[in-house]
C-alpha cells in the first residue's frame, strides 16, 4: 500500500480551520469577543511553540458548539463551510489530493483538530479517511467537551496511525508512507514515515528539513 497522508491546516489549507472556527462562533455572537480572542489567541500561541495542552484546548474550542446544541451546530458549520473553507480551498491543494488519488494512493488527513471541525472540510476536499481529534459523547450521543482516546497530536498522530494501520492488518513495514506537513509538532510522524514532505513550513520546520534533506514543498506558492 502506497500511503499519503496530509495534516490540513497550513498544509492543505492556508488557513487554521480550528482557529478559524472560533472567530466564526465570535462573529455570529456565540462567544464573549475579547474574552474568547484572548483565550484563542493563547491556546494557537502554545499550539505554535509545541507547549499545546489539547484536553484543555478542545474543551474550550467546542464549548460553544456544546452547549447550542445539534442543530445549531449543524446549521453553523454548514453556514463557516461557505463562508470560510470554501474559499480558502485552493487549487494547488486540490490538485495534488487529486494527484495522490489517481496513482492509486491511499490517502488520509490526519489532524490535531477536532472532528467536529474537519470531518466535513475532509469531504470538501475529497478525501474519505480523516484521523482528528475524537470528542467523547454524553448518552445522548451529543458532545462532552472531553477527548475520546488518543488525541491526533504531535506523538498522538504516530498512536494514531499505528492504530489505523492495526485496524487493517497491516504495520509500518508493509506500506510506503509519505506525509506532507507545515508544522514542528509533526516531526514525530515525519521521521516515523518513508517520505516526509516539509510543507508551506514554519521557520523551524524548514531549518530542520534542510539540514536533514527532506523535501521542502510551497504548496500555495508553487506546482506540486
């Protein structure tokens, strides 16, 4: 199995979709403005510099939608798909997805944003397999604001993926793995996979995948 899996934001999109959802709750009057950009703006600081808690994180970014309930979460998110995602999916993206897909790959999105959020930005894209952050349900089958098993983080993508990879019978040594990445917090799945791919990379990405000769890809600024 050739396998080529992608984190999104930043990579696949030039934007943070999980970021760019908590100002879209702010806009549509779900959250306190000042309050909630403060604490947003802390949490992506720490996500930046690798120093991220993502229990804490994911129980502030889906507090609101928690708390609104299924079908005003559903008619939001439906309503940030055309007014944010859409807009930020590019053709460079898209044409590498569609690349990947027609040689026959395997390919999987896997982020450190929650379900909620990506599950239908990966269908937007056309890509079928997301690994993201699990919530747990109440038993009402509706958000808890906690985290259900691994969280698809820095270390967590590696568990992930090995699970993934268990789930099917299959191990590391059985497939050909690329992973296409922007940020520091992926190192642990880029050095685990055949052929990491640096990018739209931070500073620090950059640096690293130039002193160890990995692939330095500017999705949005060149063919891929």
């Amino acid at each position: 199995m050739k396998l080529v899996l992608f984190d999104l934001d930043h990579t696949l999109l030039p934007i943070d979709s999980d970021y760019a959802w908590g100002q879209f709750t702010t806009r549509i009057g779900w959250t306190d403005p000042v309050e909630f950009a403060r604490r947003n703006d802390e949490f992506f600081a720490h996500y930046q510099a690798g120093t991220l808690d993502v229990h804490d994180y994911v129980r502030f970014a889906i507090e609101a939608v928690r708390v609104k309930g299924p079908q005003a979460a559903a008619e939001a998110h439906e309503r940030f798909m055309q007014e944010v995602i859409q807009p930020a999916i590019t053709p460079q993206a898209l044409a590498l997805l569609r690349q990947h897909q027609a040689a026959g790959d395997t390919v999987l999105i896997i982020t450190a944003t929650n379900e909620f959020v990506t599950r239908p930005i990966a269908r937007a894209l056309g890509v079928d397999e997301l690994i993201a952050v699990q919530l747990a349900r109440d038993e009402q089958g509706w958000f808890t604001g906690e985290i259900d098993g691994v969280p698809s983080m820095r270390e967590g993508k590696v568990r992930r993926m090995e699970q993934w990879l268990a789930a099917r019978q299959l191990d590391w040594t059985q497939v050909e793995s690329t992973f296409y990445s922007d940020s520091t917090n992926d190192v642990p799945l880029l050095e685990q996979v055949n052929h990491p791919v640096a990018t739209n990379p931070d500073d620090r990405l950059r640096a690293l995948a130039q002193s160890r000769g990995w692939r330095i890809l500017d999705l949005f600024t060149e063919t891929p």
